[in-house]
C-alpha cells in the first residue's frame, strides 16, 4: 500500500510543475512567477533528493519525481532568466 500511495503522490508532484513550465513556453516569458518561488523550489528540489538518497538510495519512482520537477523548473528558469517575449 505505501508503494502505491508513494507513486500516486510522485505522479501528483511530478504533474504540479508542467502546467506552469508549458504556460512559460506559450507565452515566452515567466515574467509573472517572483524569484523567490523558483529559489525555493530549487533549495527544495535539493533537499528533497538528498533526503530520498540518504533515508532510502536510489527508490527509483522516486527519482523520476525529481528529474521531471527540475526539468519543469529549469524550463521555467529559462523564460525567467531569457524571455522570448514579454
């Protein structure tokens, strides 16, 4: 049951970030998202792996969370940091 409630809930936070990321893509820019969010993120994307790497290895289902949030974040970053559009 805890295997099942642990890929639900990576599938749940995978998901969060790629509507956002695909909106930065559409509209070129992530004008509207304040720095400090993505810096949070991104100190908590760390955490979040060290945490799962240290308390259990490499659990896979919940490594592909991770990689599918910093994809979605650096995405997100990109328009930041270099808009196409404003």
């Amino acid at each position: 049951m805890g295997v099942i409630l642990g890929w639900i809930g990576s599938v749940c936070f995978a998901a969060c970030g790629l509507p956002q990321a695909a909106q930065c893509m559409r509209q070129g820019h992530a004008n509207g998202l304040s720095p400090l969010f993505l810096a949070l993120w991104s100190g908590g994307e760390v955490c979040y792996v060290s945490a799962v790497l240290l308390e259990f290895g490499w659990v896979w289902w919940m490594i592909v969370n991770y990689f599918v949030n910093i994809l979605c974040l650096l995405v997100i970053c990109r328009y930041r940091l270099w808009p196409t559009r404003d």
